[in-house]
C-alpha cells in the first residue's frame, strides 16, 4: 500500500485498507485498494512506469505500446472512459481525484462501483452487456484515435513471446488433450502471424481491449466496465471473442455453460451492432474467429512448457485448481479457439 497517499478525496486518515485481486504481474501498475476515510470510499489504483512484475508484462513509456503505463490515468483525466458506452448505457467507475507523485507515477482515486461482480453474472447479464458493446462498438467506427491510444495491440500483446521447442506431446497434457487438440494448438500457435494480419485487416473501431468477467460490475442496474489500460484500436468483435473465452479460462464461471455463452453473446453483440447501423455480420463473425484464436496463441505453448519444467499452470491472481483441472477445463475453451482459427484461415 502507498504509505502516504498525496491526493486523497476521501479524507484522511484513512480508516481501512483493502488489498484487491489483480494482476499482479503487470509492472505498471503498483497496486490496487479499496480505502475508506472521513468523507467515504474509493478505490486507489498506483500506476507506475517502474513496479515490481514479470518480464513479458514489462511497462512502456511509448503512448502507442500495448502496455503504456499512463494510458488509464489518461483515458480518465480525458473523460474517455466516462463517456466510450454512454449511448448504450455502459458506463466507467467516476473519477474522484488524479495526481502525480513525486517519483512521477499516478495516484487514480475512482468510485467504489459496488454491485453485482461479473464473475457472478448469469448469461442473460452478459448477453445484455454484449448487445450494448455491438451498439458501441458500430457508433465508434469512425471515432479518432487518441494519441495514447494502443495500437495493434492483438500483435504486440500476443505477439511479445515466444516458446521454443514446445513440448507438444508433454505426458501430462496428452492425458487431457486428445492429438487433435493439440495438433489444433499447434496450428494456431504456428500461424499466430497469420491470425494477426487477418484481425488487423478487418473491419477495425475503437476497443477496451480487456473486456472479461473481472473488469466488469452491475451498478445500480447498469454494467460498469473496469481497467482502461490497454484501450485502443481494435477490429469489430475483438473485444467479444476476448469476453466469451475469458469468461471461462480461470474458471470464473462453470465451463458447461461456453456453447450457450458463446452462441448468445455473439448473436447479441451482433444485434447491438446492426441496431446501430452496422450490419456486417459475415466479417464480425470471422473477426471473433481470428482475434479471439490470437489473442490466446500463446496460451497452450506456456501451459505445455511449464508443465515440462514442473511448474503450476493455473493463474496465480485467479486460479486455484490442480494442473489436472485447468487442463479439462481448458480443452473445450481450445476446441473451440481452434474452430475459430479454422474459419479464420479459410481451413
């Protein structure tokens, strides 16, 4: 916890300090609290261009660079977040103070958005929230860029690592994953370049770029969208194909329920989009397809390799389960990203 916050608008002293679940790997970001003081609650994000963290979540000062550690202080202090969903109803915890600190990172002080958390929303919730993002998405199509803005994000973010020697037929993982999942991996793994330049091709508008069940709040009947620091240019249905299989990778919900959350949510986004003008459904369908098997390219090939080297693979910020569990609950989540790969590529 900061030991002396500069910019508190809840007062001080503060009375109670929560640590809350986040990535914790992610050198730009310092923390994150729930605080109390005299005059209410808040939530404190530390964003810095320096935290502790892993290797491949390295922060950047380069404004265009998929982790850029002053992005989400700035799409605040612009007013972006707060207005990207308004006309869907989609709204972002309300900014409360900002400053900078003497070693030149950020204090971000936001609303404490309480309500229903999105790893406890039924699939009507998310369908809802789908159809709302496709309106937002069409009416962003032709919105400008800002300067701080991501920029071929799906390239960079999914693109920054590299596995050599994959232990494709790692024992652990063949006991779960049948040869055609893992030849299945193998493709999307060897045709990540490919993927990307079809995501990159298509049709494109501006993304949130992290959309999944842990930045998402119901408030006050409404959906609260969380975590603008990657936000930036995007195809149409990137943001989608990250929601329906993020939903289920850390098992943040029951993975039963993929086929309908996959079917509901695309057909929902789809509507939103068309009640908003645009109705290319044929290229929204292939864009899930493509961005959703990159951006998860990685995925199987770091999975296989720590297993090979006796480490855990389930998150450590978001899941518990045995290497045993993630490997079940994963393999339909990767049939399903290899299908997407499939239509993607015309295979």
């Amino acid at each position: 916890m900061l030991t002396d916050p500069l910019h508190s608008p809840v007062g001080s002293p503060l009375h109670t300090v929560v640590a809350l679940q986040h990535n914790t790997g992610n050198q730009a970001t310092g923390g994150i609290w729930r605080v109390s003081g005299p005059g209410g609650d808040a939530i404190l994000k530390h964003l810095t261009p320096d935290g502790g963290g892993f290797e491949h979540w390295e922060s950047s000062d380069d404004p265009r660079h998929w982790n850029f550690w002053q992005r989400e202080y700035l799409a605040y202090k612009s007013g972006f977040a707060a207005s990207y969903g308004r006309e869907s109803g989609i709204g972002a915890p309300a900014l409360l103070a900002a400053g900078e600190r003497p070693d030149g990172s950020r204090e971000l002080w936001l609303e404490a958005a309480d309500g229903i958390h999105g790893r406890h929303w039924t699939v009507p919730m998310l369908a809802d929230f789908a159809r709302r993002l496709g309106v937002v998405q069409a009416l962003h199509r032709d919105s400008p860029e800002q300067t701080w803005h991501s920029r071929r994000f799906l390239r960079q973010y999914a693109g920054r690592r590299d596995f050599l020697g994959v232990p494709w037929d790692q024992a652990a993982a063949a006991a779960h994953w049948p040869g055609g999942t893992r030849d299945g991996l193998r493709l999307i793994w060897e045709r990540r370049t490919d993927l990307f330049t079809v995501a990159e091709s298509l049709p494109q508008t501006i993304c949130h770029l992290d959309v999944w069940p842990m930045n998402l709040v119901q408030h006050q009947g409404e959906p609260v969208l969380l975590d603008w620091s990657f936000t930036g240019r995007g195809a149409i249905g990137e943001d989608m194909a990250n929601l329906i299989a993020d939903t289920f990778f850390d098992g943040l919900q029951p993975v039963e329920r993929l086929a309908e959350t996959e079917a509901r949510l695309t057909d929902a986004y789809l509507d939103g989009l068309a009640e908003a003008g645009y109705a290319d459904r044929e290229s929204t369908r292939k864009a899930i397809a493509a961005t959703g098997a990159a951006k998860y390219c990685w995925l199987a090939p770091a999975m296989l390799t720590r297993l090979a080297a006796g480490r855990p693979i389930a998150s450590a910020d978001y899941d518990a389960a045995g290497d045993a569990a993630v490997l079940q609950r994963r393999r339909p989540i990767f049939d399903m990203l290899i299908r997407w790969a499939r239509t993607a590529l015309d295979l």
